[in-house]
C-alpha cells in the first residue's frame, strides 16, 4: 500500500469515528477531557467566537477562520494551530448532507508542552518578533494516525485515563517537531514576546469591561508603548483596542442571544458608555443592527 492509499484510509478511518460520535449532533464534547468533535451538513454563516489555544482538524470539508485582517482556510490536507486564546470568525464552507463536515478541535495543554521542550531538549530558532496566534500546518501521516488512536480510545472508556494523555502528549510532541514547534516554544518561554503578549491578552480577555491603557499593559509586560503595539499586533492582527472592542462586541451578542438583555443593558454590561456607539460598532463587526442581528439568529435556530 502507498503512502497517498495509508493517508486517505487514515483520514476515512478519522471521518467515520467522528461521524459515529456525532450522530444526530453538530458538537459533542468527548469522554477525553479538551477534545471535542464536529459535524455539519452545510455551510455555517460566519460566528464570532473566542478561539481557544488549540490545534483543529477536518475528517471531511472545509473551514474559514478570521483573525483581524488575516483569512486561514483549513481542509483534510492541513490542521489549524492556535497557540493563545483569540477573537476570531469562522464558517464551515464545505458541507452537505451526501458529504458532511466533520472536525476535531482539541485545546493545548501548554505546561505539558512546556515540560515536553525541557525533557526532549528540542532546540528552536529564537524571533525577535511575536509570531502570528493562528497559523495553518501541513498535516503529516504521524499527527493523523496519533489523532484516529486517540479517538479510537472513545470506544474504550476503560482505558481513556491511562491511554489518553500519553496519545495527546505524542501529538504535542509531533506539533512541537513540526514547522510549528518554534511558535509553541515562544508561547512557553517566560520571558519571550509572544509569552509576554500571551500575559496581556489573558489580562484583556478577563477585564475588556475596564478601559484601557495600553501604556499601563506595555508597561506590565515590559516594553515600550510601540513595541508592546508591534507585537501585539504582530500576534493577534488587531490593535489591543480593536482586540478589548472585538471582546466586548462577542459578549455583547451572547448576552443578547443567551441572556435576553436588550441593547441598552449590554451597551453598558460590556463597557461602551454610549448606546449610539454600541450600535455603530456592533452593526460593522456584524452586518446588522443588535436587534436585527439576534432576531436573524433566533430566526436560524428555529429552521
């Protein structure tokens, strides 16, 4: 058997799994703690969300991911990476019911890989500048088969416990081996840029309600207003206050869709002191007006 036949039964073997752990399903959070599984049988409209640290693979179909002004578009062949938490929209843009999408999203364990770098002595080429958050990697025949065992173990709740952490700590190692390694060992490394902008986006992500002054974040983080502003930006492709604005909007639309506020509540619930500003912000990250939004939005999950 060539490699091309070993790399397409692995990648049916990966789309069977999901699809009978899915059924009936579009999420389902796994026996396997961080890994969760995906399944459409069509293209999604675009949704804004906060993109956890994570590496994401397709079994079948296609995804758009967008970061600020960067696009990244995944499939069978490649496997997205994100090595910090991130505001991002996404839509599955290839999905039907004769050829579902079907996904895995699997959350980093970043101590783990941190003590996989000291034990395997792995060394890295050192950047000046904070690489981007999200990037897109080549998916090698090692990664797949490590992910088809690690779902394979679903069926031996058993042995999930003792199996489990030993595949996820071969695919980190593999992740780390790969083109991608240099971008887990930044975020690891105390010290670095990309750690330290790790450190001001987690700050962020826990206060966005607070104003902000990014000379007290530089200066938190130990650098200069310009250059805290370069690699921030360098790594997240937002401004912090287009980062801290993003934030606010996807809280904004979930306490609109989950919590029934109206639009004057979450004006001032996330932190915007003017309701005309709110709905200005909110209607060009959305396309529409708070009110028109949700109302589209509960109108789709009643289809």
């Amino acid at each position: 058997m060539n490699d091309s036949q070993q790399t397409k039964n692995a990648t049916q073997r990966l789309a069977s799994l999901i699809q009978k752990w899915t059924e009936n399903t579009n999420q389902f959070d796994t026996g396997i703690k961080g890994l969760r599984l995906s399944h459409w049988t069509s293209p999604t409209p675009p949704t804004s969300y906060t993109h956890k640290a994570s590496i994401c693979l397709i079994a079948n179909g296609k995804k758009r991911v967008i970061l600020g002004e960067d696009t990244f578009i995944y499939d069978t062949n490649h496997f997205l990476i994100s090595s910090v938490d991130l505001p991002v929209i996404a839509n599955i843009i290839e999905a039907s019911e004769e050829s579902p999408y079907l996904g895995i999203i699997m959350e980093l364990d970043l101590p783990e890989i941190s003590a996989l770098i000291t034990e395997s002595q792995l060394s890295f080429s050192k950047h000046q500048k904070a690489e981007k958050g999200i990037a897109i990697g080549e998916l090698s025949d090692s990664l797949l088969d490590a992910f088809v065992r690690l779902l394979s173990l679903l069926d031996e709740e058993e042995n999930i416990a003792i199996l489990a952490p030993i595949i996820k700590r071969e695919i980190f190692y593999r992740l780390l081996s790969s083109e991608q390694g240099s971008r887990l060992n930044q975020i690891v490394t105390f010290g670095s840029h990309s750690h330290q902008i790790s450190k001001a986006i987690n700050w962020l992500k826990k206060n966005f309600v607070q104003p902000l002054s990014v000379s007290e974040l530089a200066s938190n983080c130990g650098m200069s207003k310009s250059a805290f502003y370069t690699h921030f930006r360098s790594m997240t492709s937002m401004t912090p206050l287009q980062f801290q604005k993003t934030l606010r909007l996807s809280e904004a639309r979930r306490l609109m869709l989950t919590e029934n506020l109206d639009a004057m509540s979450t004006t001032f619930k996330v932190g915007y002191e003017s309701p005309s500003q709110f709905s200005r912000e909110y209607s060009r990250q959305f396309g529409a007006p708070p009110a028109k939004d949700i109302k589209a939005l509960r109108a789709e999950d009643t289809l």
